[in-house]
C-alpha cells in the first residue's frame, strides 16, 4: 500500500525557519548601526543648533566688560538631550592693540561742466584717493572711547550614551567682535 504525503513534517519547518533566521541576521545588524548613525546624526545637528545660538549670545548680547578672563574655559549649562550629552565651552581672548583704522575713499571732487561733452569720461577710480581715520574719529561720540576686539573660541562636542567622547564629534566656531 502507497502512502502519499500531503503536508510537511516538523523538522522540515525548523529547518525553513533556521535558514530564514541566518539569511536575516546580517539585515538585523545593519538596521542597528544603521539606527546608530541615525542618532549620532541627529545629535550633531541638535549640538550645531545649540552652539550657533550660544555664539549669537557671547557676539550680541552678553556685555564684553563681564566676560571671562583671556583665556579661561568657560563651561555652557546643557542639559542631556535624549540621554545624549552635548558639551559647550568658550575661551576668551583680548587683543591688546586698541587702534583700528577705517579707511574709506576720499573723492576729488571737480565741476563736471569742465568735462569733455559735459560728461564725466575719468574713471571714478582715478578721483579717489584712501584716506585713513582712527575708528574713534569716525563715531558720533564726544567724549573719545577706547576700540577693543575680542575673539571668542567656541568647542561644541557630542556624544550618544553608548559611545564615548571623542575628538571626531566636535568642532569649533571662532568670531571676532570689535565695541567700544
């Protein structure tokens, strides 16, 4: 007597589902540095975000008289974002020399009736000549005020909580910023 089989027997299944298992492992492990990356990315962009706006703060707002010393860190309060860290610190350094000079043309003027057709045919160029000014001479004050410039160093960095600080996931934002 013939027995035919219709169906499929349980090892048969095992077997199926073990082969599926390893052909899906390695897509596993890529959506995992995949999400790893995704979030490092994220992160980055959030500390970009922070660091522009603690930028803007030290260029217009903060008053220059009270910044720190030259040359000392000066730590920004960021509280963890998603259990990320983002780390901001600034330095401070003054420049010693307080004499900038603005230079801007000083024009030859003339009577444009004198010129050939009535016209102006010289270049512009030709009747200009530079002519130098201390910065506090050109300031509506009275009283003479002292030009200071400062360059504010900035150092943003990132981490998620399963990587450590490292010096790949930080950069720098440097400004000068001149007052009186």
């Amino acid at each position: 007597m013939r027995h035919d089989r219709l169906g499929t027997s349980f090892a048969e299944v095992i077997l199926a589902v073990a082969i599926m298992m390893f052909a899906m492992l390695p897509i596993f492990g890529m959506m995992s540095s995949s999400n790893t990356a995704t979030r490092m990315q994220k992160i980055e962009g959030v500390a970009a975000n922070l660091a522009k706006e603690e930028m803007n703060r030290w260029m217009y707002i903060l008053d220059p008289e009270s910044f720190p010393a030259d040359g000392v860190e000066y730590p920004v309060d960021v509280q963890p974002i998603e259990g990320n860290e983002v780390e901001i610190k600034v330095w401070v350094y003054r420049h010693e020399n307080t004499t900038t000079n603005v230079v801007y043309p000083k024009f030859e003027w003339h009577d444009f009736r004198a010129c050939v057709g009535g016209s102006e045919h010289n270049n512009l160029d030709g009747k200009t000549t530079p002519f130098t000014r201390p910065v506090q001479e050109v300031t509506r004050d009275e009283a003479p005020k002292t030009f200071r410039l400062v360059d504010i160093v900035l150092r943003a960095r990132w981490r998620t909580p399963n990587t450590a600080w490292s010096e790949v996931n930080q950069f720098f934002l440097v400004s000068r910023r001149g007052y009186m």
